[in-house]
C-alpha cells in the first residue's frame, strides 16, 4: 500500500489517520500530547488548515480537514515531519521518561 496521500480534489475535505512507528502509545504523556496539540494549532492558525474534526488516541491521530489554499499535500507532509521532529527532541530531553530508549 501507499504510503503517500493522493488527493484529487486539491479543495476538498479529508479524513486521513495515520500512526506512529510499530504503534507506539507516544502520546499517553502529557508533553508529547501537547506537541501534537500545538502544531495542530500552529497549522490552524499559520498554514492554512481548516480543521473540522480530530481525534488523539495513544498511538495515532484522525484529521477531518481542508487546506484554504488547495494545498493539503503539502500541509500534511509540513505537519508530520514537524510534528515527528518536536516529538523526538522532547522524548530525547525528558529526564523523566522511562522509556526514552524504546520509544526512539
């Protein structure tokens, strides 16, 4: 299977999931919770995304979304790989978390 979203209406509402690596419940701590949160709200407010729905489970995310400017490619490519990159940097500066090495 793909693992690349192809959107054919570039100005469409979408529903995509996807998870983290080997399923892992990242986001049960509240610091890796608020990463998600935050970059959902910086591309809210930011990059265009119109956000209709979502749901956070430990291990993967759900979007009902739309990008404004008939981008959503882009603005779920930007998402991700800025979101991944956070979450790593705070896994890797948590003193308190026990499970750093699993987890990276």
């Amino acid at each position: 299977m793909s693992r690349n979203y192809k959107f054919h209406n570039k100005s469409g509402l979408y529903f995509v999931s996807f998870a983290t690596v080997y399923w892992l419940d990242v986001f049960i701590r509240q610091a890796y919770f608020d990463v998600l949160a935050e970059n959902i709200n910086h591309c809210r407010a930011k990059k265009d995304m119109e956000l209709y729905a979502y749901c956070f489970m430990p291990s993967h995310v759900h979007l009902i979304f739309r990008s404004s400017v008939d981008e959503p490619d882009g603005l779920l490519r930007n998402f991700k790989n800025f979101t991944a990159k956070k979450m790593i940097e705070a896994i890797e500066t948590n003193p308190q978390e026990s499970r750093k090495e699993y987890l990276l």
